[in-house]
C-alpha cells in the first residue's frame, strides 16, 4: 500500500477530499429526504408518494427524485474523478468541488416542488462532468501511448 501512495502525486490528495465532501453532501441529502417522509407522511419503503392519495406527493417526490438523480450520477462521478484525477489531480479536484457545488443547488432547486429550478445552477454540474471525461481521456490516451 505504501509504494501505491508513494506513487501517487501528493495533489491527488485533493480529489480524495473532494470525493469525501461529495459524501457528506450526499448524507446531507438522505437527511433532507428522512425530514420530508416526516412531514409528508410518506412511509418506507414507499420510494415516491402517489398524488392521489398524498396532496403534498409533488413536493415530496421532488426531494427524493433531486437526492435519487444525485445517486444515480455517484457511480459516474466517483470514475471519473478517480481515473482523471491520476493524471489531472488539481483540474480534477477543481471540476469535482464545482460538481458537488452545483449538485447543492441542483438538489435545493429541486425541493422547491418546482423541477425547473433545479437548473438555475445545477445545469452547471454537467459541465464539470465533462471537463472530467477530457481528464480521463487523457488519462487514457497517455496510458496507451506511453
């Protein structure tokens, strides 16, 4: 384990926390969802509340439709930052901060009951996951070229 972390650059220290702080966020928003089946008496293991038995089903399903989008992206967020983050570890972190950034945003505008403001800033985040797809293609390019 030590000669992997020694080869590791010491900058990809940052993708590592940014990768942390993605992780409170996401607990953050599990939190928010728990609150909402609370006061909106939806209960487990119901995933979405049905709008003809819950008149507050809209509001609430926008809370767990904003947490599960956020769950959904994890697996492609968490790739990418790790393989482009090798080779790119700075620009890496810096596109994951702006991710988790716009993704507390994006899940906010969300729980307005209103799914179009999820994109008043959250709209940015796709521009961060594509700035990690360049890193990890050239992580991968730099791989098969040597």
């Amino acid at each position: 384990m030590a000669g992997l972390v020694e080869s590791l650059p010491k900058e990809y220290g940052y993708v590592a926390l940014v990768l942390v702080l993605y992780c409170f966020l996401n607990f953050w928003m599990a939190g928010q969802v728990g609150r909402a089946r609370k006061r909106y008496k939806v209960p487990y293991p119901t995933l979405y509340a049905s709008e003809s038995e819950n008149k507050e089903a809209k509001l609430f399903n926008c809370i767990q439709r904003g947490h599960q989008n956020s769950l959904e992206l994890m697996p492609i967020y968490f790739m990418l930052m790790i393989l482009g983050g090798l080779k790119h570890p700075c620009i890496a972190a810096g596109l994951g901060f702006l991710f988790v950034f716009t993704r507390f945003f994006y899940f906010k505008g969300y729980a307005t009951g209103d799914p179009q403001n999820r994109l008043k800033i959250g709209k940015y985040g796709f521009l961060a996951i594509f700035g990690l797809m360049i890193c990890t293609i050239s992580f991968g390019v730099s791989l098969i070229l040597g």
